[in-house]
C-alpha cells in the first residue's frame, strides 16, 4: 500500500500527488513512469514521474480527471492509499548538452515536462519552455518552471493568458522569428505532439515526444503499448515512452486510443451513479 502524502489542486481538474514509495524515489528519473492501481479492482494507469525524492522517499505524479480512474484517484485525499504503484518503467529522457532545448509542454503534459526542464538545466543547456493551455486557469506549473528556464513563452487556446493560439504555433512563430533550437522535447496530448513534430520538421530540428498509449502491464509482455517508429513497432512502456517524433505514426497511436472509447465513457457513466457526481 502506497500513502498519499501531500495532494495539491493544480487547476480545476488537475491535482499533483506526492506518494511515499521509497524504492522507486530512489530510482525514478526524468521520463519515467509508474503503474498505479487505486483499489484491487481498479484497472491499472501508467502515470509519468513528475519527481522522485531519495531523501524523502516520495514520488510525484499529476493527473488529469478525463475518465473513471482519474476521477477517482483524483478525488483521493492526503492519508489514503494507492493499492499499487509499480516502477520506474520506462526508459529514461536522454538528458545531456545539447546547447539550446525547447521543452514544450500541454496540458497536464506541462507537469510531466517539468523533471526534464530542470534536469536539461541542470546539464547546463540554455531551456526555452514553452507551454501551452486551453486558458489561464488550466495553465500549471508556470513559476516552478519558470525557475528552471532561461526564457518561458505561454499559449492559451482562448487568449486568456500569453499568445493566443496552440502552443506548436507559438513554437513556429518564435523559429521565424530567429530563435535557435537543437533539440525540441515535447509533452502533452497526440494531436499537440504530432503538431510539434510536423511544425519542427521542415527546420530539421531533432525532435522527441513522449508517448501516451494504453498499457496494461507496462513491463514489455502484454503488447498493448505497440506503436509505429520508423515502421518498426515499438512497446512504448520498455522501447519508450521517448521517441523521435519525426518518426512516428501519430495517427495509428491516436486510432489506438480511441479504442476503448465507449466502454470508458459507459464506466465514467456508472462511476458518476454511483458517487453522485453530475459528469
Ligand atoms: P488539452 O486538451 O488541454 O491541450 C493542451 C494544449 O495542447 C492546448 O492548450 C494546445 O496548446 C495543445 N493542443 C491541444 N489540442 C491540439 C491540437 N489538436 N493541435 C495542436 N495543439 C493542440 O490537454 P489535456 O486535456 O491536458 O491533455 C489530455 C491528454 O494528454 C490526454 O489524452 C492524456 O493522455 C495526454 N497526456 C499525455 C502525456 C504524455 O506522456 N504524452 C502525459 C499526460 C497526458
Ligand atoms: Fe504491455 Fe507495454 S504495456 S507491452
């Protein structure tokens, strides 16, 4: 059992947990995920480490209320306990000096780039993040980020903070306007990240995402995770999640995951009964 040490409201729907796992605190790095499991029924959710502290022996994840599980772990409170959390899966971020870095963050992708932001700083490359929000409310992490971060740029959907537009468009505009990058890493929902990629493509600048399919186990054996790279299939849980994004299938990864879409639209529907919640 896993105790919820500390809960944070990050935005309306976003909270960040920060859960009292020794061993993985010791091992977790930037890029990394772990498995949870709220209760023995529940199905289990891969969730990317957004810290990992030795010293205190805690992790911290950030989740996003978009079906049943999230819903449910995000109406947890500090003093309950995650029935399993498995890791760090995954291979870690590529950290190293590659001279000036873009990390690109969406959503709650911005709390899954932030390990990457600081640990691209702390190998001494200039960081350029750029973050991106449907509004103001939704933005996160925007000072802890900005700590880290020789330049920071926000793109709101609606223009309630920043430029007013997706935030690959904000990434587009600041390369015409003559900002250098030689790596872009990039955070968030498919359609973000495969615009991320098509937008720094042409400009040839190496590009890496981080890859959201469905998982079961994590650990390379179900298959579940298959992505297309390069026309290779590619377990993200062990291959990944980080890949090349100019390589990527986005399409076939976002068929993938609508697979389900029913049946976790049906669960949320049985979910909101049985607790009262109106949606
Ligand atoms: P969101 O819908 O609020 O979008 C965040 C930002 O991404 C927007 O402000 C915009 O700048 C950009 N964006 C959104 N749609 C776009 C499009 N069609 N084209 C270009 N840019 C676009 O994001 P959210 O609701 O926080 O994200 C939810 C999704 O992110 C979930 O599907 C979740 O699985 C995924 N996610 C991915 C990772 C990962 O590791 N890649 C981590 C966490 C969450
Ligand atoms: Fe099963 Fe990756 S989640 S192989």
């Amino acid at each position: 059992m896993y105790r919820i040490v500390k809960k944070v409201d990050l935005a309306p729907t976003i909270k960040r947990f920060e859960i009292e796992a020794p061993l993985i605190a010791r091992k977790g790095k930037p890029g990394q995920f772990v498995m949870i499991r709220i209760d023995e029924k529940g199905e289990r959710i891969p969730l990317t480490l957004v810290d990992a502290s030795p010293e205190k022996g805690t992790i911290t994840i950030a989740a996003l209320e978009a079906g049943k599980t999230t819903k449910k772990l995000n109406s947890m409170k500090e003093g309950d306990y995650l029935a399993d959390v498995a890791g760090p899966l995954g291979r870690p971020a590529e950290i190293a000096k590659y001279g000036r870095v873009a990390c690109v963050g969406g959503g709650v992708g911005i709390a899954c780039i932030y390990p990457e932001v600081r640990a691209f700083k702390q190998a001494g490359n200039y960081v350029v993040s750029i973050l991106g929000a449907r509004t103001k409310e939704m933005l996160i992490l925007k000072n802890e980020i900005a700590e880290f971060s020789d330049e920071i740029y926000v793109a709101t959907d609606d223009g309630s903070e920043g430029f007013h537009g997706f935030v690959h468009l904000l990434l587009k505009k600041l390369i015409d306007e003559g900002k250098r990058f030689d790596l872009v890493v990039a955070v968030g929902p498919v359609p973000m990240m495969k615009a991320v990629a098509e937008t720094t493509k042409p400009y040839k600048i190496k590009t890496i995402v981080s890859l959201n399919p469905i998982m079961i186990d994590g650990t390379g054996m179900c298959g579940c995770c298959r992505v297309e790279v390069g026309g290779e299939t590619k377990f993200a849980c062990v291959d990944g999640p980080e890949f090349d994004a100019h390589l990527v299938d986005f399409d076939l990864l976002m068929a993938r995951n609508r697979r389900f879409i029913e049946e976790e639209r049906l669960a949320l529907e049985e979910y909101n009964k049985v607790c009262g919640c109106k949606r």
